[in-house]
C-alpha cells in the first residue's frame, strides 16, 4: 500500500466515524444501569443497614432466590429491607434467575411487608431487575395475580414506605415492589415499562433498534422524574455508581435518611392517603 493509499483509506475512516450517528443519552444511561459491576441491590442492603436476618418462604410455595427480605436495622430503627438478587457470576445467575422473581418471591416480598406493617416497621426495597419471570411455571403459579396483589396491598401499608431503584426497573416486576411513599431513583438507572429491546422488537420487528427505543421510552431518571413517576433523583459519582461504590452508597444513605424523616413526621392517614393519591395521578397529562 502506497502512502497515498493509507492516507486515503485513513480519512475515510475518519469521516466513517464523524458521520456516525451520536448514541442517544437514553442509551448510554442503559448501559451505566445494567454496567456488570454496578452495586446491586443487595450490595446496598449490606452496605447501609446492619443486623440484616433474612427471612425466607411464602408460605405457600417455596422461597425465590431471586427476591431477599429481612429485618435489619437503619441508623437506630427496626426496618424491613426487600430487594431483587442479580447473583454476578455464572452459576449465581442462573440461580437467582437472572434476579427475575417468580410470583413466590412477590408474595414472600408482601407477606414480609405485612409483618413489618404489624410491627410499625419502615419498608424500604431495592429494584434492580429487568421484569418479572416471564416462564410458563411462573405463569401457572399466578405471576400476574401476585403482582396486582402486592400493588394493592402496598398501596394500603400502615408504615413508611420508601423504594429505591439502583439499576434497571422493568414493567410490572419492578412495580410491584414500588407502590411506595417515595420512589427514589439513581441517576443512571432506569424505568420504564418494557426493555428498549423489547419495545424495538414489537414496534419495528427489529431488536437491534435499541437505541431508538431507548430514546423514545423516555426512560432516565430526569424524564421519569417530570412525568411524576419518581420523587427523588440521587446523583452519582462521575462515570457512575461502580466508579466509586462508598461514595454512591453515601449519598444513596444520605437521601434514605432525609426521606424516612419526613416520612415519619406524618400521621398514618396521611401516609396512607398521600400514597393512594400519587399513584392514582401519577403521569396524568391533559391536552387541549
């Protein structure tokens, strides 16, 4: 190859890269959400509370290893702790189900609930996860019923409620852990109902659309946050969560504290009717 040649074939490189089209913002928020080594819910559960006793069963099925609940302590209160579990090797995947729960986790999640409730106990979740387990067992077992239960239920808890969501919170399976007083959110997590490969394969046919799906969902915490669906944004250290863990989990700390406040100041009537309505209003929009 000519000197020429290798000039020649290096500017059209060049200009290859410089037309690309930019990755949406929406997109590289996904990436940061689903990074390999950003904390996991259970990652927080260890970090922020102590005397973590785990509890385990549904009492009419068995126990997901793909949803954890347990009393602990959060600076001096008696708190229940639920939070979706991702496992980060192989083997630990496969058998938290990817961290997707089965209606047996959602109903341990809520029979955990109504013992905190009975003890006027804090709940606070972690949301991690891209969706329920969409599997035939789940299916039979009441996948679908379990999730509505747990947003009626949750929507009726007599004790603060505070959710939080690390990492991805997909569709109903994240919901149903997230009918809470406050919704917080990290930065680069995201909310939305449906995977932005989901919505490309049903909308263009095309999973590879991604990108463009992202972007459209609207799906970072500064656009779920001005539609009403979460109260919080908690910044993270630059480049994210996994950059500095000690860092994230401070300022993750901090908000979780200045909240239960807050929380704790008002009557249970007003939890419980402040909650109810938020959801009832969440994401209205009116045209003219």
């Amino acid at each position: 190859m000519t000197m020429a040649d290798y000039e020649a074939n290096n500017l059209e490189q060049v200009q290859a890269v410089a037309e690309a089209p930019a990755v949406p913002a929406a997109w590289i928020r996904t990436e940061l959400a689903r990074h390999p080594q950003r904390p996991y819910p259970m990652d927080f559960i260890e970090k922020l509370f102590t005397d973590f006793s785990e509890i385990h069963g549904d009492r009419a099925f068995g126990d997901d290893l793909a949803m954890t609940c347990g009393m602990a302590r959060f600076h001096g209160d008696e708190v229940l702790v639920v939070g979706n579990l991702k496992g980060r090797g192989t083997k630990e995947k496969v058998r938290r189900n990817f961290g997707m729960p089965n209606p047996e986790g959602y109903r341990k999640a809520l029979r955990c609930m109504k013992i905190a409730e009975k003890f006027g106990r804090p709940v606070f979740t972690f949301i991690d996860l891209a969706g329920a387990n969409p599997g035939l067992g789940a299916e039979e077992r009441g996948q679908a019923e379990a999730i509505a239960r747990n947003l009626r239920e949750m929507s009726r808890l007599r004790v603060p409620t505070i959710a939080t969501i690390t990492g991805e919170g997909g569709s109903g399976g994240a919901l149903a852990i997230a009918v809470a007083d406050r919704v917080l959110m990290l930065e680069n997590a995201i909310y939305s109902v449906i995977s932005p490969e989901g919505c490309a394969s049903i909308m263009w046919k095309d999973a590879t659309r991604r990108q463009r799906a992202a972007e459209a969902l609207k799906l970072t915490a500064i656009d779920v946050k001005s539609f009403g669906c979460v109260d919080d944004v908690i910044a993270e250290p630059e480049g994210g969560a996994h950059i500095d863990v000690d860092a994230a989990m401070a300022l993750v700390d901090a908000r979780l504290q200045e909240h239960l406040a807050a929380l704790k100041a008002l009557t249970v009537e007003e939890l419980v009717q402040r909650r109810q309505h938020k959801f009832r209003t969440i994401a209205q929009f009116y045209t003219s």
